[in-house]
C-alpha cells in the first residue's frame, strides 16, 4: 500500500479557523506530514469546550481534529500579535482562512499584505456561501448551509435535522483538495494567490443529482432514497434496522432468495410493484433480528448490511483517520 503520510513534509500550515471546516482541512494536510500551526483566539477555538465533553474536559471531535497541530493563541486585533502572524507567514506553505469573509482584512492582514510578505502563501478561504453568491456575507453554519442546498428535503421523511455535518465535513475535505491543487499549480508558476470553498457549494455538490433534475425542469427522483424496494432500510424484530442496497439483479435474486420469495425477483425495478414490494421485505425482515439476519446475510455478499450506532460503528474494525499522535500543546503568543 502506497504510503502518503510524509507526502507534505516540509510543507508548513497556518490555520485561522474555528469548529469544523478550517480544522479538518488542516488535519487532513497535517495527516499528509505537514506541518500545521493553529491560531486560536484567546480563549481557544470554542469548540474546545462545546458539549459534550471527554474526560480532559474536551469536546472529542476537537480532539480529533487538532491533536496534530501546533496550537497558539494570538489577539489578531492587537498590532502585536497581528506581526507576529505576519512572521509566521513569511515562511508558511498555505493560510487556512476559516474568517468571515473580510474579517482578515479589517485586521489589516488582508490578502495584498500577506501576499506581499510571502508571495508563494496559498491563501484558502473556507466561507458560508461563495464569493458571488448574494449569502455571501451571511452568518451561516451547517444547518443553515444544509438547508439552502436543498438537503435537507432530500430523502424521507423531511425535512428534519441531519445527524451528520456533511456541509461542514465536505467543505473541509474540499479546501483539502483546493490546497494539493494549489501546490501543484505553485510548483509551475512559483506564485501562491487565493482560493476560495464554501459550505454551501460543498453541501450543493451532495445534492448534485437532485438539483440536476430541478435544472432541468423535471421533477425529484427517490430511486435511491426510498423508493426502491431494492434500496432501502428495513426494521427488524428487535426494533434495529438493516439496510438493503441490492441494486443490481445478482444481489436481489440473493435477498429474495434468502427470503424465500424468488417471485419477487422479476419485478425489481417495476414502478407500480414497489409498494407491494416494500410491504413483502418489511414483513419478510421483521420475522428475525439483526444479529439474526446479519448471521445469515454476512455471508452471501448481497449488499445488506446493520445500521449500526456510532458506538458499534467506532468499534466495527480498524478506521484510518490519517492523523498523527502528537497532543496540541497551548501556548500564548
């Protein structure tokens, strides 16, 4: 397996951000062998503290996130502290920009001085909105940014909040891909510059296919979020669920194999069989429970699979985050 973990050494990070987006950017560049310096405002990034807490007094994602970093805490409205930022960017690779837009600028580190300071910086900007969208200047979080993308009326039953902070996970992992694209380009051109992600774009491309039918004029297709038969969740006998994505003819003939029901096989994708094919897999999978099912599912590779807690699923193998083990050390100044 190819190894990437030392691909950024030597590349050094600054990162101006709070919550999510910003830091997880960087932590994956920090997985990556670079070199990364948070600044925090005093205080801390708030996130520090947000409930719950772990038993250092944490929030555990915050942990995740930035165990990896240099952690410092700068007062970017004092003069100060602001040149001491500006000596950090002299000799740093990449700006991680998690501000609202303009607040660096009104700091008098806007991007001419810090680009005349350093003119290889690559400065990325992680906004709500994009630059040329009228939300723009807007105070958005991911549930904001999940709602105007038009995800959360995706799937059934919405709309309700998400269980998971995919405008703010994307996003991160978007600035992620804007830096190693712009170090690539910075290689050819010798010169560093701008790049600008958002939350809301990130939480639009997720919804890609269905703001692609209402581009088009047509109407929302819940195929593949519910409207299937042959791709969707069902309850077991205990109250757990599984979660059926046997799209293809191979996996189906194996559900309604094992189910014994190989009638159902030749009207998969039938639209006007659905509901009667739903209410036959209901019923089939509330006669066992999910270890009952799993027991005999796990074998056949028919694409079912447990929905499991995020306490099972922190416990269902090995999971890479890419970090490294070094603590985030505080300092001032």
């Amino acid at each position: 397996m190819l190894n990437l973990s030392q691909t950024l050494r030597g590349v050094s990070v600054i990162e101006i951000a709070s919550y999510i987006p910003g830091p997880l950017c960087a932590a994956i560049l920090a997985g990556l062998g670079a070199t990364v310096i948070k600044i925090e405002r005093p205080g801390g990034d708030p996130m520090r503290t947000l409930p719950p807490l772990d038993q250092t007094g944490e929030n555990p994602l915050f942990s995740l996130l930035n165990h990896a970093k240099q952690c410092r805490q700068l007062n970017l409205r004092q003069p100060a502290d602001q040149a001491v930022l500006r000596d950090l960017v002299q000799s740093a690779d990449v700006l991680i920009d998690g501000l609202r837009p303009g607040a660096l600028g009104r700091l008098g580190l806007a991007d001419d001085v810090l680009l005349q300071a350093n003119p290889r910086l690559l400065i990325v900007a992680i906004g709500g909105a994009p630059a040329t969208h009228p939300r723009r200047a807007e105070a958005l979080h991911d549930l904001n940014a999940q709602a105007l993308s038009g995800l959360l009326v995706a799937g059934e039953p919405p709309p309700r909040v998400p269980g998971v902070h995919a405008a703010d996970m994307v996003s991160g992992l978007m600035a992620a891909s804007a830096v190693l694209a712009g170090l690539i380009a910075r290689a050819t051109t010798g010169q560093g510059g701008r790049i600008e992600t958002s939350m809301l774009a990130a939480a639009r491309w997720l919804n890609a296919p269905t703001l692609a039918l209402a581009m088009a004029g047509l109407a929302a297709d819940d195929t593949l979020s519910g409207g299937l038969a042959c791709y969707r969740l069902y309850q077991t006998a205990d109250g757990r669920f599984l979660a059926v994505a046997a799209l293809e003819t191979h996996f189906w003939q194996r559900v309604c194999t094992t189910l014994n029901r190989p009638d159902l096989i030749p009207v998969q994708y039938d639209p006007a069989a659905q509901p009667m094919l739903i209410a036959a897999l209901a019923t089939a999978f509330r006669q066992r429970s999910l270890a009952e099912w799993m027991a005999i599912f796990a074998p056949l590779d028919a694409c079912v699979s447990p929905v499991l807690t995020p306490q099972e699923a922190a416990q269902d193998g090995p999971v890479s985050v890419a970090l490294a083990l070094e603590p985030c050390s505080t300092a001032s100044g």
